[in-house]
C-alpha cells in the first residue's frame, strides 16, 4: 500500500511540473507571444483593428510617430497629422530592434516608433525606426 501511495505521489508531482512549465512550443513560460505587426501601406498615425487572438476578439490599436517623451511608464508619440498619443508600458513590453533601447527609459527622443495595445492596455510591442 504504502509503495502503490510513494508512485501516486510521484506521478502526481511529475505531470504538475510538467504542466507548471509549459508547454515547448510555447516558449516554457506558458504565454505566448503578441501577433506580429500587420502590415500597413502609405502614411498612417493611428489604426484600429478587431483580430482574433485565441479564439476571441480583440481590438489591436496601432500608433505610429516621433518619441517626443518617455518615461518607465510611458512613451508619448508626436503622430505625423500633429496629434499626442500617450501611450502605456509595462514590464512585459516587446522592444524591438534591441540595439536602439533595451528598457523604456532609454527610449531617445526623436526616433520613431511604432506602438501596438490591445484592448486599450499597455502596449505589448514597441518597434524603433531612425526614419518612418
């Protein structure tokens, strides 16, 4: 009884680590990634899209313009039609290209960026261009 008790134990211990790590494809942290960029032709500011992420809808809000500020909370963006859109970071913000800014308060003013949010919530990718 008490050996058929010790492998219940283990076996039980065995599938919840397992399911505490994630799964592989999902890079072990049991998250997945943001959608990509989606690509928009011709000069733009502000978009808004409603996307399937999961099985649900979401509404993905695009910024794009010139860093005027940023802080380690937030990046404000002077659009190219001349209005500010200030715009929420979090700890799990993508930055990318990485050689420009590694964390948000090295964002330099007057580079260019890309934000995207979902469903009105911090932006969850940040893309650095030197020109639009």
């Amino acid at each position: 009884m008490r050996r058929f008790v010790a492998i219940l134990i283990a076996a039980l211990v065995a599938s919840g680590a397992g399911v505490a790590a994630g799964s592989p494809g999902k890079g072990g942290r049991g998250n997945t990634p943001p959608p990509p960029f989606p690509p928009i032709v011709g000069v733009w500011s502000h978009d808004e899209r409603n996307v399937l992420i999961k099985g649900t809808w979401h509404t993905m809000i695009l910024d794009h313009g010139r860093i005027v500020r940023s802080t380690a909370g937030q990046l404000t963006l002077r659009e190219p039609d001349g209005t500010m859109a200030i715009i929420p970071l979090s700890l799990k913000t993508r930055v990318a290209p990485l050689r420009f800014a590694d964390t948000p308060p090295a964002f330099r003013r007057g580079l260019w960026a890309i934000t995207m949010r979902i469903d009105d919530g911090a932006a969850v990718r940040v893309r650095l261009m030197l020109r639009p």
